[in-house]
C-alpha cells in the first residue's frame, strides 16, 4: 500500500551557495561520492581512522556470512572512548557537550569534562548494582540530561541499553522489557508535556507486574509529585548518585567493534516490534561521519536536532554522533508551541542555535501559528536546516527555507531509518535543493529503485527503493530473531543481496530521489512509525471488538491518520461512547500516537481467500478512489 502519491515539482532548484560550499567539511559531492564508489572498504577506513580505537581493525569488511556482514572485525573500541574519554584529554573538556532546557524554563549545561564525570558515576552505579557487560538495561525517561548520561553510562559498561519512547504505554513498553529480558529499568518520576505531567514511573509500576523480569528501578526525580517506591526494587537515582560507589573516575569496557551498543525497538508488519540491534565500531563511524558532512558541522555549532532521544534520530544524532564530534548538542524536553508558538524561535535566538534539525510535522505545525511568531526573534545565527521522518511537502519546504532560514540556510532533508543508523540519502551543503526530495545518496551509498523482481524502473516511475550494498551502521539483526532479520529486508531481493527499505520512491531524469512512503503496513503519523498491527492488536484487546484493520489517511498536519474499521462481538452495539472507550483504550495500550482518528464499526472486512485483510481495499475506499484489482479478494 503505497501512501499518497504527488507528482515532485523537479523543476524548482535551489542552487547551493558558494560561500557555504568553500567553507563545507565536504565541499565537492560528487568527487567524494565516485571516491567512495570505487574502493568502498578503503572509504570506510579511512573515516573509522579518524575515531580512537584500543586496537586497530584486522578487517574492514567480512562478508563471508551474508546479509550477517560484520564490520572492523578484529577492532576494540567503545562508543564512550570516542564520545567522552577522548575529549577530556584535550581542551575540549571546557567545551559545553550538552545544553538542557526543560519546558518550565529551568537550564542546565554539562561541559565534557562534567559530562564525562557524571556518565563515570552512574556507570560505576550500575555496575555497583551488578550490571555487567552484555546485560540489557530499559530506558524510559523524558528529554532530561539523564537520559543521555544513563545512555553513555551503559555504553561505557557495555552493556546495551533499550530506550522505549516515553509515550509508549505499559503494554508497549512490557513487551520490550520482555523481549530484552531487562532486570534493569531507569526512569524518571515524569517528564512535563505542555504544562503537564506524564506519569512515567505509574507507567512502569505497571509494566513492571506485567513482565516481572525487571528487578531494579532508578529513577530520576524530575517532576516531584508523589508517586510509589517499591522497597527492594525502586532507587532514587540521586541517591544512588551520592554514595561513595559513585566515583567520577570509571573504567570503560573495551568492545569488540561488532558488540552491541543498543537495542531499539522499531514497529514491522506483525504487532511485535522488532529490536533493530546496532554494534559499537560501525554505527561510530557511519553516525559521525554523515552528521559532520551533512550537516557541516564545525566546532563554534550550535546543533539543536529536535528530536526524542528514544527514537533513532535522538540516538545516533542527539547523543552519540554529536557527541564524538565534540559538538554542542540542545535538548529540549517540552513540546514546541508552549506555553506559545514561538517557544522554539526563542530557544534558537536565547542559545544562538546554528544548525536546526526537526521533521515536517512540526514545522507543518508551527506553521499554522503564522509568521509573525518566528519573526519576534533573531534567528540570524541559523546556517543549515534539517528535515527527517516523513516526506517533507514542498510548501513546508519553503515556509521552512524562507521564515525561519532567511533563504539562505539549505534544506538538509535525510532519509534514512532505525534500521540503516544514519543519514542513507541526504543533500550534502554542495548539493543543490530541491522541494521534497532528499536529493542524493550519501557517499559509500548505493540505492536504486527496483520493481517487484528487481529490475530498475523508469524515470519518474514508483518502485521499491533498495540498498545494493553493505554500510558500517546497518542493522546486524532483529535482537533474538534472525529469522524475522532474514524475512524482513533480505528475503524479496535475496538473489541480488539488496536491502529491502520498505519504501516507494521515484528518481527523476536529474537522478534525484524522491521518497514517497512505506509501502507495507508501516504508518507514518506525526513522523512516528507505527504497525497497523500494533494498533490493531490494541483494539481487539478490547473485550467488545472481535476484529479490526487500521489505515492510514493522508493529514495535512500530521503526514497520516489513521482510520480504523471493527467488527463488534455478538451482542455488543456500536455507538459514539464506544468509540469513545476504544480510543482511550488505544490510548492506555499502545499509547497517545496510536489513538486512532476514526472508528467506524462495520461487519465485515475486505479479506484475501488466504484470509488476510485487504487494507489497500479500505483505504481506497476512505480516499473516494478506485478500488483497483479485486480478483483476490473472498467476497
Ligand atoms: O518511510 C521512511 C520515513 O521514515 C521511515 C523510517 O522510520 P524510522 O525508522 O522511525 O526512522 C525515522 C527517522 C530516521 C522510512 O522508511 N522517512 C524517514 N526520513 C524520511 C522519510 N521519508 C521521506 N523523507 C525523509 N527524509
């Protein structure tokens, strides 16, 4: 099922500008790109050669179990070596690593030097706590400073850690404590949302009765409201914070280049999320590498990536690869437009932020607020832009590249996933701009757009978008399921060895991409990925729904909606208090992002005589459009 499609207006360029060209970490694109295409393995080593290693690699690439490749085989490193321990040598110890700012207003900056002291106590923490090398450890926290530092400390204990999204419910949240087989989980009480409490930590109480594996809380006192303390279970992390354990100086874990860093979970076509597993050596490389050539990032940046830490963008891009870059990275923890519209455009003039990354929804959001919010502020000191998530819509584009960067700051619009790491197709500062397209591959990259048996299609033609080769940061496996590794991204062009994304896209008579959607039963809402399963597992949970399907709707505001159609049990009457009930149900199980915007109830579903739903059916039907090809269908 292909979302809606557009026709790109390849004809709007923006040329780059000359003078940000000269001055780019990578000022020629298209060199670097043939340079990368041919010798891979040397592009690849050359960039691991500028991070530290314990020792070096015997082998850029082992290809010797395919698509199970392995990278820097041989090397020892540790994503804490290069992110922190390195910088405190230098005079980067003095530099700001992470400015905080939380929605009340209050601040907080951590040096490296301080960051790197507080990571030491809590790895020492943990490790006080019996948390060794390979153990899983749950994150479930707010955009608090602690989020990074628990972060950096397990990845100094290697001990790889799962971040769940802090709007995921206990439902979601248990069958991620479950799969990873934490016994330790780190929170906070709750984390303020538009003048509000999220209750995290009642969340965890939950999750925690529904998968009695977790053995030990931490949690961050954040929001201060009373909230329960299992004795024997629930630390306060201040206190743990303040025991003599917790000494600033802490050894870090020298790890095989292919270790595990994290596990993060990410939504597929059945209702169990899959734990995309990511290594310590490549993702190093790979992250740090597209941030500085992408982004251009030099040492006096301000890079604000507006993001969750507990997505993939807030990992590779809010934490670690600024990290190792020695740059200044902005959180913020509250929502943009409160307590008003202009909160961010004041955050970017207070901290003079240079480079600006966030994801069409939101500047489709802000934009409705107008004009005049974004121009009560200075936002002078703005160089680059960014976009992620979703299909930037070329007028979101140009509201974004004229309000807030004064036309003179690119649009740097990425395209990548949870399961490739980092940037996969993205504009570098010398590539010129167009609408809604993230331009070109990134160097070291190979894509192509493919039919269903692998054969290029035409200029301008939808087809699969694929990746025809290895790179440093890709998915080693879904944590404890090869199979469904195997299944997933390799199995459709499995003669060929190509990744399968998931997406449709066309590329047009100048070469550019242009990504449209998912083509399975991935939704994109608000640039959160989400399973029509998931949504659907959480509705049937419900006692008076039997079966149901879920589509997504194009919205302006949020990319998708979604629409859900139930068949009721016997005996139980639709009504709008139902729907009422199921949407807060939805809302209790799966979480806020999940609620669907419509519930109709109906008797029947469109259905494959294999019995599987025919979503497409649905959703064509919603949209007013031709039903297409029915031959398959039952009924
Ligand atoms: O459909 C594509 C869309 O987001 C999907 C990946 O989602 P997730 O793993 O949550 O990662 C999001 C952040 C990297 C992709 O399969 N997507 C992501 N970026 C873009 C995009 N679609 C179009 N343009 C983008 N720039």
């Amino acid at each position: 099922m292909t979302e809606q499609a557009f026709t790109p207006p390849t004809s709007e360029w923006y040329q780059p500008d000359p003078a940000l060209v000269a001055a780019a970490n990578v000022p020629d694109y298209e060199a670097v790109y043939d340079r990368a295409r041919q010798d891979p393995q040397a592009f690849w080593a050359k960039r691991a050669e500028e991070l530290q290693w314990y020792q070096k690699w015997d082998q850029v690439l082992d290809a010797s179990n395919k698509p199970f490749y392995k990278w820097f085989t041989g090397g020892k490193t540790n994503m804490a070596l290069n992110a922190l321990d390195r910088h405190v040598k230098t005079w980067r110890r003095n530099k700001l690593a992470i400015i905080w700012e939380g929605e009340p207003g209050d601040k907080l900056s951590l040096s490296y030097w301080q960051l790197w002291q507080e990571v030491n106590k809590f790895a020492n923490v943990l490790r006080g706590m019996g948390v060794k090398k390979g153990d899983r450890v749950t994150i479930y926290m707010g955009r608090v400073p602690e989020i990074a530092i628990a972060m950096l400390a397990c990845a100094k204990i290697g001990a790889p850690h799962s971040v769940v999204y802090g709007g995921f419910s206990e439902q979601a949240l248990a069958s991620r404590i479950e799969d990873a087989q934490s016994k330790v989980l780190i929170t906070c009480d709750g984390a303020w949302l538009r003048g509000k409490i999220v209750p995290l930590k009642n969340t965890v109480d939950e999750a925690a009765q529904r998968s009695p594996v977790v053995e030990t809380v931490i949690v961050v006192k954040r929001t201060g409201q009373d909230i329960h303390m299992e004795g024997g279970r629930d630390y306060w992390y201040h206190d743990l914070m303040a025991l003599p354990i917790a000494k600033p100086r802490a050894e870090t874990e020298i790890m095989d280049a292919e270790d595990p860093l994290f596990i993060l979970y990410t939504s597929g076509t059945t209702g169990k999320p899959k734990g995309v597993l990511h290594t310590h050596g490549g993702y190093q490389v790979y992250t740090s590498t597209t941030l500085s050539w992408a982004f251009d990032i030099k040492e006096e940046d301000r890079w604000w990536c507006a993001a969750d830490p507990g997505w993939i963008t807030g990992h590779s891009y809010i934490v670690y690869a600024p990290l190792i870059l020695g740059a200044t990275s902005i959180i913020y923890e509250g929502a943009p437009t409160y307590p008003y519209p202009d909160r961010w455009w004041q955050l970017v003039a207070e901290y003079g932020v240079s480079i600006l990354y966030t994801a069409p929804t939101a500047i489709r959001g802000l934009m409705r607020f107008g004009e005049a919010w974004p121009q009560r502020h200075d936002l002078s000191s703005l160089r680059l832009l960014g976009s992620v998530g979703e299909p930037i819509n070329p007028e979101a584009w140009r509201w974004y590249h004229r309000v807030i960067g004064r036309e003179q700051c690119p649009i740097i619009d990425t395209w990548w996933q949870t399961e490739t790491g980092g940037f996969m197709i993205t504009p570098l500062p010398s590539v010129g701009l167009k609408p809604g397209s993230a331009t070109r591959p990134f160097p070291g990259i190979e894509v192509d757009i493919v039919d269903d048996d692998g054969a290029p299609v035409g200029v301008n033609e939808d087809g699969n978008l694929v990746i025809k080769g290895p790179w440093p940061s890709m998915i080693r496996t879904v944590y404890g399921d090869d199979e469904r590794f195997l299944s997933q991204y390799w199995a459709k062009y499995q003669k060929q060895g190509w990744y399968l994304a998931g997406d449709t896209a066309r590329r047009d008579e100048d070469g550019y991409l242009w990504v449209i959607g998912r083509n399975d039963d991935v939704l994109k809402v608000s640039g959160y990925r989400l399973g029509t399963a998931e949504v659907e597992s959480g509705l049937v949970s419900h006692s008076a729904v039997a079966e149901s399907a879920v589509i997504g709707v194009p919205d302006e505001l949020r990319g998708n909606k979604i629409f859900a159609y139930c068949i009721l049990v016997a005996g139980a009457e639709g009504s709008p208090a139902l729907e009422a009930e199921l949407k807060a149900h939805v809302r209790h199980e799966v979480g806020p992002i999940a609620v669907p915007a419509q519930i109709e109830f109906v008797d029947n579903l469109p259905k494959t005589r294999s019995g599987k739903i025919m979503r497409r059916v649905l959703k064509a039907q919603a949209l007013g459009q031709p039903l297409g090809d029915l031959s398959t269908l039952e009924d």
